[in-house]
C-alpha cells in the first residue's frame, strides 16, 4: 500500500517516481521497482526522512498521504459527495410565493 500511495502522489501531482524524488531532492532511482525489495525478495521501505520529504515537496499533509493510501480512488472520491433529499413544494407554498 505504501509504494501505490507514493505512486499515486506522483501521479496525482503529474510526476513519474523518479520526478517526485528529484523534486524531493533525493536521488532519481530512489523509488525505483528494484529498490523496493532486498536481492532476497524481502520488502524494503523507504524511511520515515524519505516520506517527509516527499510531502513537504507536494505540500501534501500526513493525514492527506493517509487518505491517498487508504482510499482506493482518491482524490477523485474524497470528499464523498452529499447526499441531498429534494423537496416538493406542495400546491399550497407555490401558490403563495407568487
């Protein structure tokens, strides 16, 4: 889920993985697939630095980063939309705003 929202947030701000780590000021490759796992196939991370970094260069709030990693399709969903109930006016309150 990490790695989706990371790429979602570049994407989200026009960037490939390697433009949102330049705008970060980390290394280009930073984000790259082959970086994401260890030579053994264990999952690797990037650092708590790394994430903040990457937020302070998209101005994107840690809970932000939250919801574009839980929400399956924000932003484009979030804030879900109100539900509005439509009202009749009834025979009565037309005839009187006339």
């Amino acid at each position: 889920m990490l790695w989706k929202a990371i790429e979602k947030l570049a994407r989200i701000h026009g960037l490939s993985f390697s433009g949102l780590a330049k705008i970060s000021g980390l290394d280009a490759t930073t984000f790259n697939k082959s970086k994401q796992y260890s030579s053994d196939g264990t999952p690797r991370w990037p650092s708590c630095q790394t994430i903040s970094k990457i937020l302070e260069a998209t101005n994107v709030s840690p809970l932000e980063f939250a919801k574009i990693m839980l929400i399956d399709d924000y932003p484009a969903t979030y804030p879900p939309k109100k539900k509005y109930k439509r009202t009749r006016k009834s025979k009565i309150d037309s005839d009187t705003n006339l």
